[in-house]
C-alpha cells in the first residue's frame, strides 16, 4: 500500500489524524485500556512504596553522616544505627 502525501519527517495534526485514519480502518491499532479507579490506587500505591524503599538508604545515610558530622561517631558503638540494636 503506498501512501501520498505523507511524509515522515513532517509532523502535524492534520498528517498525524490522516495516518491513524488510515491505521484504524486497516485494523492495525491496539484499544487502549482504560483501568477502573481501585486499579488506579494500587498502582499508585505500589509505585510510592517502590520509591519510598529505593530512597530509604539514602536517607539512613543522611542521619548517619549528619551523627558523624555533629560529633556522635555511632558507628564504633553500634554496627547498624536503625537496626535492632539501634
């Protein structure tokens, strides 16, 4: 199937509606999935607790270099500062 008129280093509205005219008759586009609200939660709800876990070292390291820097060396005491002996 050749196409006139379109050009791929052109990008406009009008191009771009025409292609995907041209894509939904032809079969060729995916339904897009809209997800319910409770999906909507939980995915943000994991994506918070995903980043809240990768920042959390880099918290600890910050309380520990500020005990450091203040004075108070907790390492030579304690081998883990938010551990159970911390």
């Amino acid at each position: 199937m050749i196409l006139r008129g379109f050009c791929a280093s052109i990008k406009t509205e009008c191009v771009d509606s025409k292609w995907l005219a041209i894509l939904a008759r032809a079969g060729l586009l995916q339904l897009s999935r809209v997800l319910s609200q409770p999906y909507v939660d939980i995915r943000e709800i994991s994506l918070l607790y995903i980043k809240v876990t990768d920042d959390a070292p880099d918290y600890k390291n910050r309380v520990q270099k500020l005990f450091t820097e203040s004075g108070f060396n907790l390492s030579c005491v304690v081998t883990e500062i938010f551990g159970v002996s911390g």
